[in-house]
C-alpha cells in the first residue's frame, strides 16, 4: 500500500488544463495546411504525388492560368507528399492541430487569394458551429463506431479517456450502448461488412443525436477510398438506402487525427459566437 | 524439399511442381520435424484475375534460419492437411475463400472474413456456428459493435452456466480488401505503386504501422537487392521498438483495468502517450506513419533530438517500470492473472502461435532472433513457461526492459556518428522487380511475427502479395485459451491477447 502512494506521488498530476494551454505537439507534425498562391504552369508534380487524390484544381482561376489546387483535407492522410513534389514551396503545414469543422465544404483549403509569399499566415480562426448544440453543453455521451480502417483513429479516440485529456473533466463520454448515447462517432472507410451494423446502430441512438466522423477514413474514404470492399466513408455513404436521416455534425480530419485534434473538435461543437 | 536462406529470393523455377498428395506428405513431415508453417496460400498462374491457382506453402525451420517452399500446379481440390496438421486449419480456410480451392476433408471449413450478417448474401447469412446442445448450455452473442472502443469482431459463447464450453470467434467486418488494393496499386504508374503500397501497408494494422512498414520495405529489398545503411537499421529500429514499448505499456495498463487495479490502468494510459509522442518526435506521426522509405528512411535525427529522446526515454521508462512493478508485484493481481486462460505449449505449437502468446508458452519464437532483418546486435526471446494470462504479462513487461535497453543504445549510436551518410535520402524505388522469385521477410512486431510475402512472374509484376498477420494465427489461440474458462475471464484474456481485427481483416 505505501508503495502504491509512494508510486503515486511519483506519477504526478499530468492533465492538461486544455484549452487554456496549449499541447506541446513534436515540430514534425504536420498539422493544418495553409497554401501559397502559385502559378503552376504545366506542373503536375502534386496531383501525381498525392496517394488519395486529396488534390483538386483550383477552379477560381479568372485568368485560366493554373493555380495551387484546393487541397480537401477530408481526403488528405498528411503525408506530406504534395509539400515534396511542389518545386514553388505551394504546400505548407501549419502545426495547428485544430482542425474540426462542421460542414463537408469547410475541409477544402485554398490557397490566400493575396499570393503574399513571405507574409506569415494570418492565426487560425475556427469556426462557429452553424446550429445550436446547447442541448450537450454539459453531458454529451457518444457510443464509437468502428467500420472497417486500421484501429489508429480507434486509439486516439480510446486515450482521450486516460488522465493525460481526461475527457471526462469536460462531460463528454463514450457509453457501452448507443441506446445511452447522444450520437455517434464513426471512424474507418465503413466496410461493406459493418455498413449494416453501421445503420443498425444509428438506428439504436434516441434522437435528438449527433453524428461525429473521425479520420480520413470515415469522412472520404481515406486511403481505402475506391476499395470495392468499402463505401468511402461518409462521402460514399450519404444518399445510398437506408441513409436519409444521417447528418454529419463535426469533422475531424487526419490519419489519424492527433488526440488533441479529436479532443478540440468535440469542444467546439460547444463554442458560441 | 527446396529450401533457401531466409534473406534470400527462392528462384521459383527451382521450386518442382508437386502434386496434392505429395505436398501433404511432405508439408506434415516438415511441421511433424520442427518447421513451421509461414504461410500457405492460393498461387495464380499468371497475374490476370481469374486465373487458375495452385497451392504454395512457405516452410520456416527457426534453428538453421531456413525457409523452404513447395508449390503444386493449378488445382480445384486437394485433400486437406487440417486433420493431421493443425497449423493449416485457417489458412486452408482463408484460400477456399479467397482462391476457392477447396480443401477436401476439412473439419471446420468456415468463412474467414466475410462477416455472418453481411447484408445480401444470403449464403453468409446463415453462418455455421458451433452450437453445444443440452438443456442448460446457453449462448452469448457479443458483437460486432462492442462496449468499448474497440474494432468490431463478433464472439459467440457456448457457456454451461458460467463456465465456457466452446468460443467461436467470427471476424471480417474490418476487412477492406488490402491484398487487392495492394496488387491494384501497379494501376497507378511507377513513380506512385511502391509509395503507395508502404501507405496502405501502415494502414494494415494502425497500431503495428512500423513492424507493417519494415516488413513491407524488407520484403521489396531483399526481392531487388537493395543495401540498407546501419544508420536507416538504427532508425527503423528505435521506430519499431517504440512500437512495442508503447503497447506493452499500453497492454499492461489495459490487463490492469481488467482486474481492477486502477493506479497502473491509469498511469499506463498516459506512459504509453508518451512512447508515441516520441515516435511522433521522430517522423511527425504518433503511429510512425511515413517513417520508412524503400531502401532506408524518411526522417533522421541530429544530435541533439537523440539527446533529448534519450530523456524522455529514460522517464518514461522509469514511469513504466514503477507502475508496471507495483501492479505485478501486488498479490490480489498475481491471483487473478496466475492460471486465467492457460494454454499449453503443445497446442500452441499444434496450432502455430507466435509472438508473445507464444513465447508465454515457452516457445522461443521471436523473428528478431530467428531471423532478424539487420545485423544489429539483437536481444534474446523473453520466456515464459505457465502459459495463462500472468506469463503475458512477464513476457511483455521483461520486453518493454530489453526494448527500453535497444532504443538507448541505438539513440546514442545515432548521435555518436552524425558523419555517417544521412538515412533520410533513399534511393528511388525500383521501376521493375525480378522476375520469377519469391521473396520473404519476417519481422517482430510488437505482438508477434508478421510475414510478408512475395512472387513474380516472368514480366517481374506481382503474382501474390501475401500479408500474414501475427493475428492471423493467434485468434483461435484465444479461442482455444478460453475453453473451460469462466466467462467472466473473457474481457481479461483477450486483452492479454490483444490482438488485430483489421491485422487479421486485411
Ligand atoms: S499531404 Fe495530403 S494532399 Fe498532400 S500528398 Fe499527402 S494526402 Fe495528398
Ligand atoms: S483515417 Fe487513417 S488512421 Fe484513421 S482508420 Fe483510416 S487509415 Fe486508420
């Protein structure tokens, strides 16, 4: 017994009094793309690079001259690739780990219109959300669902539990039952063998209900997008049978999403303008 | 039987084409010597889908570091080797499903991966479960969506009262078709296939990201010929030994809840952060994504960032070891580990575990050590003799010491020869693989021995690429483990299992 106290007192308080601090993430995560303006000519360096076709050409260009393409962070695994191939530097990583939005078309990033190249990148604003969540200000459960993926984005949800995020502190809990929940979180490319479990399950949760995806995966598809065996996440999902009332709410990109990126994203559903 | 060193392509002209019954004969009097099954699966004629696929079975003798290979022309049937040789019953059951050849006397031949309620298909609606019959026996259904965050897999119990008569394990909801995509990822011109492959390999089991890779990169170098500097080994190495520190760390927290002693449960929680933050601070990904490269590695690290690991390194292994001991040297928690899910080591054997699992069972199974990948000095399998869920635990927490040890060592060797030709700038991938060989690489991940495999035809494109996962063999360990087990044991024992879904899914 005294060794445990002992032990204990080893251990410390380690939760982070989040949002007020701020994590300490490695230099070497990527994090939030901001673009650069650049003209690119016949270069195709980035789109062949990019393994998920995260890339899409930039279909402002008044001029008809090709420009930095629109980057969709939906399908993005930040892999860096695109940052690789680019020989005008068009692609760079903020290290801003907040990266959750509320709408599908919130995910593509532009390039600054103003092609300032030496101006530093203005602070990250996130957004609002667009409707009124007061209702889990103060207790929101969710039940996870996993279907198909690697188990990564799984992991970074399951440590939000230990006392390093403590989530807990904030109200929010994942449950045992989605008959117990106020929404789910998905993650994974919903393989064609959990898509009913999937439907099933959302069923199972009582209205009012959120619907949260995590990852790559869940969002477009990921690295598996295209895979006969999966239906591309909720891209591929939506306006399928047996899907009418599925409504993503929140968005988490990554692969996987850091934890503090899943953590600030749960939070924000409770920012006010 | 034709047989070659581990690090060696096997010429696939060398190998002579046998017939069924003969491959039988001589895969069960290999197993019956002391070789083990890698793997054994359905090998295409020629790369076009459809094409008519013969058996091929890949043998490894660990004393001698030997492998060994026998193939038969294309066929439809085969007698079975299940009934005299266990180690094949699942792979049998994956190529009746996946090649559909169709092993002939098979005693359980059952779906491997397609869920039992996917939806229209009706034949795969009414999966065959074993059911115990008696007017007591009843049944529990668990999954596929379960009570914690976890990938889905359903379990399906035969229980008499408390006490577990029969555990069927039904997997395939996280299977995303990756040894497809994987042969696919040629469609995507030169310059995208090998990356391509890494990728979707780190993705195969997300928490074995770095093993998966290495194996992946081992695979294709040994196939082309392709040098490794020490300093990529160094590297590769520290990421892979992470790996295992974080989820020992992060098993041994999880066996801990399990039995309800909260300090460690907790505080591992958090170490384990801490092993993948550094891994983070290596190759900017918590799970080592992009670490590697074909040929050595993405990332390398400067004198100081080594100085600054090592730091951590030692914190967080001295977080480890504290927690670790104050659990396993508790008596209410050596009482609950000692004896729960007992295997003995003549069916681990029987049944082709590896990894800890095994190494619980007294079997010194570990690929770094029967076959390692570099020439780095290595460590010495961890063994346990008792089998139960208390030998998985010792097994795990005397390998985060050696682990702790490795990474130390490779750090300051690391920082001592900065001069060395920087890793970070591998060579490009080869634009075309040898043709006819077969190529094999085996590497410990944290949770055991995961094979890659491949084969060539005459234009040098991809015949097979076979992915076996250290879970793929040990899922029916567990199964097995549980048997006159009480029900109340199953949270526990699976997690000192731990093992992959979507390894296993592919
Ligand atoms: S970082 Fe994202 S956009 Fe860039 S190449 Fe990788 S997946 Fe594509
Ligand atoms: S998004 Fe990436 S990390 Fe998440 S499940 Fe998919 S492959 Fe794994």
């Amino acid at each position: 017994m005294l060794r445990i106290i002992k032990e204990r007192l080893h251990q410390k308080y380690r939760t982070l009094d989040y949002p007020r601090q701020k994590p300490a993430l490695s230099p070497r995560y990527l994090g939030r793309p901001t673009l650069a303006n650049v003209e690119c000519g016949d270069c195709r360096a980035c789109f062949e690079a990019c393994p998920t076709g995260a890339l899409l050409p930039d279909p402002a260009g008044p001029d008809g001259r090709a420009r930095t393409p629109v980057l969709d962070m939906g399908r993005c695994i930040f892999c860096g690739a695109c940052r690789a191939a680019c020989p005008k530097g068009a692609f760079r990583f903020s290290g801003e780990h907040r990266m959750a939005v509320f709408r599908r078309e919130d995910l593509l990033v532009s390039a600054a219109p103003d092609p300032q190249a030496d101006a530093p990148a203005p602070a990250y604003e996130p957004p609002f959300p667009p409707r009124d969540y007061s209702l889990f200000r103060r207790s929101l459960k969710l039940r996870q669902v996993s279907a198909g993926g690697c188990g990564a984005c799984e992991a970074d949800c399951n440590v939000l539990g230990t006392l390093a995020y403590d989530l807990g502190r904030f109200g929010i809990e994942f449950v045992a039952s989605p008959r117990h929940a106020d929404g789910l979180l998905l993650t994974g490319p919903v393989s064609e063998n959990m898509r009913r479990a999937l439907l099933d399950t959302w069923a199972a949760t009582p209205k009012p209900r959120l619907l949260a995806v995590v990852g790559a995966c869940a969002i477009s598809g990921g690295l598996f997008r295209d895979s006969p065996q999966c239906r591309n996440g909720m891209d591929g999902l939506k306006g399928t049978q047996g899907t009418d009332d599925l409504h993503v709410d929140l968005f988490v990109p990554g692969c996987p999403p850091n934890p503090w990126s899943i953590l600030d994203g749960l939070l924000s559903l409770r920012r006010k303008n | 039987m034709f047989s070659f060193d581990y690090r060696q392509p096997a010429d696939m002209d060398s190998l002579p084409l046998l017939d069924a019954a003969e491959l039988r004969r001589r895969v069960i009097r290999a197993v019956d010597g002391g070789w083990r099954m890698l793997a054994f699966f359905g090998l295409p004629e020629t790369a076009r889908p459809g094409a008519p696929a013969g058996l091929c079975c890949v043998l490894a003798h660990d004393a001698t570091r030997t492998l060994a290979a026998l193939r038969t022309p294309p066929l439809e049937q085969f007698p079975s080797l299940t009934p005299d040789c266990p180690q094949a019953h699942y792979f049998e059951r994956e190529m009746y499903e996946q090649w559909g050849l169709e092993p002939v006397g098979h005693p359980w031949l059952k779906p491997v991966r397609r869920a039992p309620d996917a939806e229209g298909d009706g034949e795969s609606a009414a999966y065959p479960f074993y059911r115990a019959d008696g007017d007591e026996v009843h049944e529990v259904a668990v999954g596929p969506v379960h009570a914690g965050i976890i990938e889905p897999g359903h379990f399906r119990f035969q229980c008499y009262g408390e006490n577990v008569l029969h555990l069927e394990i039904a997997l395939g909801y996280q299977h995303r078709g990756l040894e497809a995509m994987l042969a696919a990822a040629s469609a995507y011109g030169p310059a995208q296939t090998t990356a391509r492959r890494l990728l979707l390999l780190e993705c195969a089991a997300g928490d074995s990201s770095v093993a998966h890779a290495t194996a992946h990169c081992v695979l294709w170098e040994r196939l082309t010929g392709q040098d490794v500097p020490e300093r990529a080994w160094l590297l590769r190495r520290v990421g892979l030994e992470l790996e295992r520190l974080a989820n020992h760390c992060g098993d041994l927290g999880a066996i801990a809840g399990d039995t309800g002693f909260l300090p460690t449960s907790s505080w591992n929680g958090r170490i384990r952060g801490d092993f993948l933050n550094m891994t983070a601070s290596v190759c900017g990904n918590r799970f080592g994504r992009g670490l590697l490269r074909y040929g050595g590695t993405a990332h390398d690290l400067c004198p100081e960032e080594c100085e600054d690991l090592t730091t951590r390194l030692r914190a967080a292994g001295r977080d480890a070891r504290g927690a670790v001991d104050i659990m396993l040297d508790a008596a209410s928690v050596r009482d609950r580990l000692n004896g729960t899910g007992a295997l003995n080591r003549a069916d681990a054997r029987a049944l082709g575990l590896v990894g800890v699992a095994a190494r619980a069972c007294g079997l010194p199974l570990d690929a770094r050590f029967h076959a390692p990948v570099s020439d780095l000095p290595g460590t010495e399998p961890c063994l346990e003799q008792s089998g139960d869920v208390l030998a998985r635990a010792l097994v795990r927490s005397r390998e985060m010491d050696d682990s702790l040890a490795l990474v130390e060592a490779d750090l300051s060797r690391l920082a001592a020869r900065t001069g060395a030709r920087t890793a970070a700038t591998p060579p490009a991938p080869p634009s075309r693989l040898p043709a006819r060989k077969l190529a094999v690489a085996q590497v410990e991940g944290w949770r055991g021995e995961i094979c890659h495999l491949a084969v060539t035809d005459a234009e040098g494109e991809l015949l097979a690429c076979k992915i076996v996962d250290p879970s793929f063999h040990n899922w029916p360990g567990l199964a097995l483990a549980m048997r006159n087990g009480q029900i109340s044991d199953f949270p526990l024992c699976n997690k000192s299992f731990n093992l992959s879904y979507c390894g296993h899914d592919l």
